[in-house]
C-alpha cells in the first residue's frame, strides 16, 4: 500500500478529517516561489477553502485489501487474463 494511504488512513483513525489531494488536476501555484513546505500547504489549504481542490479518493479500510487485489491481481495470475487483453 502506498505510504501517503497509510499515513492518512492512520490520521483519519485517529479523528482527523483528511483530504487527499490529486496533484495531476491541481493549477501550479503562480505566485512568489518559495521551495518550502508552508507555502504549499497555504495554496492547498486556499483551494480546498475556496472549494475548488482536487482531491483523490480514500477507499474505506474494509473494502482496500479487495481494491489493492483487484489492482495487482492480473499481475499475480497473468495466465488468468483473457486474450485480448494480453
């Protein structure tokens, strides 16, 4: 399981509320660059404010080892794949 998952699954036991964001879907920030950490969470923490934040989804404890199989299985059984997709 990706790190970043853990890390929020870990945060949202412990009663935080947390938003996974999609770097792909998010406009660069355009404003003075700064290489350090407080202004990205600015910028991220505007957007999801303004309502606007892409965010990726965080599948439910109960249901990610059957989302995690499903994902990596064709990789564990390549002969149970159908032709076409080969």
């Amino acid at each position: 399981m990706n790190s970043f998952v853990e890390s929020a699954c870990t945060r949202m036991k412990e009663g935080y509320r947390v938003h996974l964001a999609n770097p792909a879907a998010i406009r660069q920030y355009e404003g003075p660059n700064y290489s350090v950490d407080f202004t990205d969470a600015a910028h991220l923490a505007q957007l999801l404010r303004l309502g606007v934040l892409a965010k990726g989804y965080i599948c439910p404890a109960k249901q990610r080892p059957v989302r995690i199989f499903r994902a990596r299985g064709c990789n564990w059984c390549g002969s149970a794949r159908p032709r076409s997709l080969r």
